[in-house]
C-alpha cells in the first residue's frame, strides 16, 4: 500500500481536477466531455462488477485501468475531431 498509495492519491486528484476544469469551459473540449471524464463513467463500470458472470475477477482487478483507457481513448478521439491549432 505504500508504494501505490501516493500514485492511486495523484491519480484521483487528477480525476477530479480534469472535470472541474471541463465544467468551467477552461479547456478547449466541449463541456459536455465531462461525461466521458473517470469519475462519471466509473459509476457504471462499478456497476458491471456487481454483476454474476464468468470475467468477473478480470474486471474486478481491472476496473482502475479500464476506465482509464477508456478516458484517454476517449480524449484522443475529441482532439483528432477539434484539433487544438
């Protein structure tokens, strides 16, 4: 715990630093990119591991990195359609 502890803490206050700036229109994203943003779309991801079915320990133990994933794959494919130049 003390290894990853201080990481899991930067990556969280990051999490919640991204959707305040997004909300105030302080970046060049639409607003409504918030929702794309970890701790809206971890709700449902949370969900799913709530659910009975065979990959259920793969998502238990993969939940932090797939909404992670999913964020980034999600800005990059904003920046190739409202390219910052």
């Amino acid at each position: 715990m003390q290894a990853w502890g201080p990481a899991i803490g930067l990556t969280a206050l990051g999490w919640l630093l991204v959707p305040a700036a997004l909300g105030s229109g302080a970046t060049a994203f639409p607003r409504w990119s918030l929702l794309l943003t970890p701790p809206v779309q971890a709700l449902p991801w949370y969900a799913l591991t709530r659910l009975p079915y065979p990959g259920k320990p793969l998502l238990d133990g993969a939940l932090f990195n797939i909404v992670n994933l999913v964020w980034a794959i999600a800005f990059l494919a904003l920046m190739s359609h409202n390219p910052l130049t």
